[in-house]
C-alpha cells in the first residue's frame, strides 16, 4: 500500500518527513535503483511507471514514482535518497520465484534538467535510463493544459505563455548552478517549449552515458503497440518475461484544441530540433513518420 492510501491527506506531509527521516535510517540495507526513467514530462511515463511497476521484479519507491534527487533535492544524503526504496532482504523475499529485485523511480525532471544527468552518472555510474518521447508539439499544450489546471500556470493564452517562457527563465540556470537545493519554479512549470527540443537533452545523457545503457522510445509506437513495446524494454532491463493484463493510458489532459497558430509556431521551431535528433537516435521518432 501506498503512503497516500494509508495516510488523510491532511496528516501526508508529516507522515512523509517521518518516513523519510525512517528510510534514512535504515538506507543501509535498502536497494539502490536499477534503472531511472527519466523523461520525458507528458510523454506517456505514468502509464509506463504503472505497467513497470506490475512486473513481479520490480521494486518502486514507497511514496512517490520519482524522487527528484537528483534535481532540487540533491542537497540531501546519498542515505536519504537511498531511504525511498524498499529494504533488501524483504524485496529479495518478494521476487523469490522470479528473480533479483530491480528498483526504480520515474522522474521526467531528470533529462531537462540541466545538471541532473552528470549527477545521475557520478552517483549511478552503471544505471540504465529509459526515455519516452512524444510529438513535441502536443507535449507542449499538453504541458501547458496540465500547469493550467493544477494552477501552477496563470496566463489563460497558450500563446502568450510560450512568449513569456523565455522572460520567465532570465537568470533561472545561474540560480540552479549556485545552489543545488533551488528549485526553479519557472523551469520545472513553464518550460513548454524548451523541453521538446530533446536532441540537447539526448547529447547531454549521451556525453555521460554509454548508449547501451540507454533505451529511447516514441509514445506513438507505446501506445499504438503497448505489449510490444513493453516486452523490448524488459528486455532491455534484463527483467523476465512478463505481459502485464492491460495497459491503459493515464494522466491524460482532454480540452480546447491547440490554437492553429501556435501548433504552426511550434512545428516551425521543432523542425531543425527534430531532424538533429532523427541524425543522433539513427532513425527517425514516430511522429515524423
């Protein structure tokens, strides 16, 4: 069972710092993660956490589906973050008739932030990442409708937010690189445009990471082909063959249409960015078939 399934909404904040502080304590006999997903926002990743998380191997962490160490939080101790998955000897008991435990976490900060990569590969040298894109384009009012209904997003025009996002990230990096403990609230909620130029977050996980170590995956292919698509990560992942019962979407923002001219705007801007990115995975994403 889940923290938030156990504990009033109200009482959830101190149960989660009471946690923490438990899981600190006992980080010693506590799994490492395997595995990171780490991007990207809006592109598909809660419906992959939820079908990883069936597989009789695989460990989550107890709270949340990603930790955010690695981005804000890493001001904290390796022991804190190690806290957040479960303990050895009871995950070992748990996978006994399958095979070692694989712990995880699915962060989608990870591969935008622009120093979380480099701490993932001096802290998790040996890790593997898996990374699900979408059409750039909808992840961009995808983004935007989800920031706008959690309220987190103010500006009722799409287009004026995209406009804005270059304003509203002034000075934001010099923040993030002087302090490991910032959290940027323009760069983690407004950053609708930016975040889909993913050939830089790509060169970035590359520059650190082996590329056998890294499985990149289009949410079209996902979604059009779920068992499929899913029986090549685990693979990847070295897990057993498994096919969990159902694969259903989640987290999905129905609504408005994007307005005409911001989908032209965007799909102008991401032409270079997508080509760049078809040259370095080899072949070219989903949506540019």
């Amino acid at each position: 069972m889940r923290l938030r399934k156990l504990v009033p909404s109200p009482l959830q904040p101190a149960a989660r710092v009471t946690y923490n502080a438990l899981g600190a304590v006992t980080s010693p006999i506590r799994l490492m993660p395997d595995f990171l997903v780490i991007g990207g926002q809006r592109c598909g990743t809660t419906t992959m956490f939820k079908a990883l998380s069936e597989h009789p191997q695989v460990m989550r962490p107890g709270v949340e589906k990603g930790i955010d160490y690695f981005t804000f939080n890493y001001g904290h101790s390796e022991g804190w973050y190690r806290g957040h998955f479960p303990i050895s000897s009871l995950a070992r008991l748990r996978t006994a008739r399958h095979g070692q435990p694989i712990a995880f976490e699915a962060c989608t900060y990870y591969m935008f932030h622009p120093f979380a990569i480099e701490r993932i590969a001096k802290d998790l040298p040996d890790v593997m990442l898996v990374v699900m894109l979408r059409n750039p384009v909808e992840r961009a009012y995808s983004a935007y409708k989800h920031e706008l209904a959690r309220g987190f997003e103010t500006e009722p025009s799409f287009e004026r937010a995209l406009e804005l996002e270059d304003e509203r990230l002034e000075a934001e990096y010099e923040r993030m690189a002087a302090d490991v403990s910032y959290e940027s609230f323009a760069h983690r909620h407004h950053t609708y445009r930016r975040r889909g130029q993913y050939v830089e977050q790509l060169d970035r996980v590359y520059s650190h990471f082996d590329r056998a170590q890294v499985h990149v995956l289009d949410s079209e292919g996902f979604f059009a082909e779920p068992k499929q698509e899913y029986g090549r990560l685990i693979e990847f992942l070295g897990l057993s063959r498994f096919e969990p019962e159902a694969i259903e979407r989640h987290n999905a923002r129905p609504g408005s249409p994007m307005p005409e001219s911001a989908s032209r705007f965007l799909a102008d801007h991401y032409a270079p960015y997508d080509e760049e990115l078809a040259d370095l995975l080899g072949r070219a994403p989903g949506w540019m078939r």
